[in-house]
C-alpha cells in the first residue's frame, strides 16, 4: 500500500507499546486511526495523546477475545471513517513460566489474546475491506518468538508460531485478491507486557506457575530496555508501504535465527528423495511459488 493518505486503520493493543507506535507513525503518515484496546483509562489518554497529530483518531473499548463486541468495533470503525482499509491485529499478552507447569486457565487466556483473536479480528474486518474494493493490508504482531524458542514462555511462543503461519498461509490467499498481509516480529519492545497479569479474567485465574516477586522486579528492569515503540512504529509503516511479508525489526536476533533454522535443515535425512513424492511436492510448490513470483513485492533498500 504505497499512498496510505486518507486511508483507514484499526489497531487493537493501541492504548501501549506496539500499538501505540504504529497508530503514531500512521497517524504522522496522514491516516485515520481507530484504536481498539481493552483498558478504558489508557485508551481514552491515547486517544488524548494521538490526537495532537493533525490526522483523526478515534478509540473504541473492546476486549478482541469477544466476537460479538469485535463484530461491533468492525461497524463502529466503518462508521467513524467510512471505510476501514488497514486491520492490525497487535494486541497481546505474555505470562513466563514452564509449559509443563501450565494450567488449562494460562493455556485458554493466552491463546484466546494471542492467537484465535487474530482470527476474530479476520472474521470482523475483512469482509468489509474485501467488500470495498479498494485494496487493503492485515499486520498482524507476531514476535521473535514466532521463530526461535527457549524454556521461559511456551504458550506464548505456541501462540505466536501459530500467527506467523497463520499470516504466511493468508497471504497467498489474500494478495491475489489486491489485499497485502505483514506478519510483525519484535524483540524486545519497550512497551507495558510485563503488566499482563493486571489483564487476567475472573474465567482464568488458575495460575498453573505463579511468578515471584524477584522475576517481576527483573522484568520492571528489562522491558524499559526494549526498541521505542515510536520506532516500531515507523519502521511497521515502512512495511506496508513495501508490502513486506516479514517486517522484521531487531538485527539482534539474525544469528539466533539462523542457528535454529540450521539445526532443522541439519535433521533431515542425508538420503534420496523418493521421486514419487517429489514429483507432488513439486507440484504443490509450483501453486505457492507461482503466486510469490508474481506478487512478491519488489523493492531495492
Ligand atoms: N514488548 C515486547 O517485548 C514484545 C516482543 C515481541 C512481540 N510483542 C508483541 O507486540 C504486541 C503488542 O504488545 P506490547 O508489547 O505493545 O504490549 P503492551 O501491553 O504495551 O500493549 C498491548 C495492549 O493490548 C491490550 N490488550 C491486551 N489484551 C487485550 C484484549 N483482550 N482486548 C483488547 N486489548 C487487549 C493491552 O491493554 C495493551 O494496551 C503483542 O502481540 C506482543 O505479543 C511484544
């Protein structure tokens, strides 16, 4: 989407961090934005601090885990500006702890926020950018964590494996259709996550691993170490100008990446492809790679 000018985007998460940076950078880019979070009070002072810019901004209260309130902010969204061309589905939770000491409540709470939103999020919005007709762009924030792994956070990184192939698999079904998709993964961010407990439901209070107070504290420490959410933000409009797939944001991450990558493309058999089966994995990759030749998008920086 070069010309984002008077286009509309709906961001969920936009009352902090990653959210907030995007509906800045696309607010400075001369967008209409809508803001969708769960926290009132930070919402409303988002919208305060957003709407200094000299572009409209417009917040809705929504938890994205309700599809009939998600349903609402998709008509609410239209309503205030029209059309809604851009949906960013970036609001996100993270709870640490061993995945072998989770309970069913972190399991449902984490990967209703994290991943079946995402979905929700499709279901509300994308009709009426599909019914439009002029072209559209899902992001959706995935992490690092969509791509490497470690012992601290295994529901989140499920959840956000699962985004990053969620994103991968709709873009092929959407590009051809004039509607890009971004999956976003961040490091480490200097934004509120560290206070997702404070989100917990009444419905999921079961904490399968209770965290200490010395690991909050550390966290307290960490988090303010991560990118500006402002430059998350720019570096997020960069990519739907280009159209990326990937709008990858922290270089400290490239090695580790390609460390892991290296230890799966190490585990295959060192033996022949049966011809059989190749011939229909080249089939099948001949229908995915024919769409990225034609509509991967083309760009020298
Ligand atoms: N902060 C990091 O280090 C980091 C790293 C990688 C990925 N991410 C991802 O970035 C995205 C944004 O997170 P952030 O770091 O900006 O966190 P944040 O807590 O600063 O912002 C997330 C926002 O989402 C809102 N939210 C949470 N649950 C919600 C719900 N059910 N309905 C509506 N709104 C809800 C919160 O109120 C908050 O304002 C998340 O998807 C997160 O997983 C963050």
């Amino acid at each position: 989407m070069q010309d984002v000018t008077g286009k509309t985007a709906f961001i969920t998460g936009g009352a902090h961090g990653v959210g907030y940076g995007m509906a800045h950078a696309f607010l400075e880019a001369g967008m209409n934005v809508v803001i969708g979070d769960i926290r009132g009070d930070a919402l409303e002072a988002a919208v305060r601090r957003l709407g200094k810019i000299a572009s409209p901004v417009h917040g809705i209260r929504v938890d994205i885990t309700d599809r009939d309130a998600m349903a609402r902010a998709a008509d609410e969204a239209e309503a205030s500006f029209g059309k809604v061309h851009v949906l960013c589905n970036n609001a996100g939770i993270n709870v640490f702890g061993p995945i072998d000491e989770a309970s069913y409540d972190d399991w449902d709470w984490l990967m209703d926020v994290n991943l079946n939103a995402v979905f929700n999020g499709i279901k509300s919005f994308l009709p009426k950018i599909k019914a439009h007709g002029e072209g559209g762009h899902i992001i959706n924030t995935a992490s690092m964590a969509s791509l490497v792994s470690g012992p601290g956070a295994g529901i989140y990184t499920a959840a956000k494996f699962a985004v990053r192939g969620f994103s991968e698999c709709l873009w092929y079904n959407l590009v051809p259709q004039g509607i890009g998709v971004s999956v976003v993964c961040p490091g480490l961010v200097n934004s509120n996550i560290h206070h997702s407990e404070e989100l917990r439901p009444d419905s999921r209070k079961n904490v399968g691993h209770p965290q200490d107070a010395g690991f909050v504290s550390r966290l307290e420490q960490i988090q303010p170490l991560g990118m500006d959410p402002l430059e998350m933000g720019a570096k997020i409009l960069r990519g739907l100008k280009r159209g990326d797939l990937y709008i990858m944001t922290h270089p400290e991450h490239k090695d580790e990446v390609a460390r892991d990558f290296a230890e799966i493309l190490a585990a295959f058999p060192d033996e022949p492809a049966d011809p059989k089966r190749l011939e229909v994995e080249h089939m099948r990759q001949k229908m995915k790679y024919d769409i990225k030749n034609k509509y991967s998008a083309a760009h020298d920086d």
